[in-house]
C-alpha cells in the first residue's frame, strides 16, 4: 500500500457519510398513511370510550 493510497477521514466526514446512509435508509410515509395511522387512532380511542 502507498501512502498515496491512503485516504485520511475526519471524524466529522465519517460522522456526515454515516448520517447521511441512515437518511437514506428511513422509511417515508406519504400523507395517505399518515392518515391511516390518524383514523385507526381516533377509532382505538372511540372504542376505549363505550
């Protein structure tokens, strides 16, 4: 291996590199399914009620 091979990274570049992969990998919801998850809310309330 030749020192030019080497490739110095800072903690803060691995950290950005690192944040940067979970981003990716969160799930995104799109506004129906938030709406989804609202109503089966409101329902499990409703039925606590009776």
């Amino acid at each position: 291996m030749n020192d030019e091979d080497v490739v110095i990274e800072t903690k803060q570049e691995r950290r950005e590199r690192k944040l940067a992969s979970k981003k990716e990998a969160m799930q995104k919801h799109g506004k129906s399914t938030a709406r989804v998850y609202i109503d089966s809310l409101f329902k499990r309330l409703a039925r606590k009620k009776k």
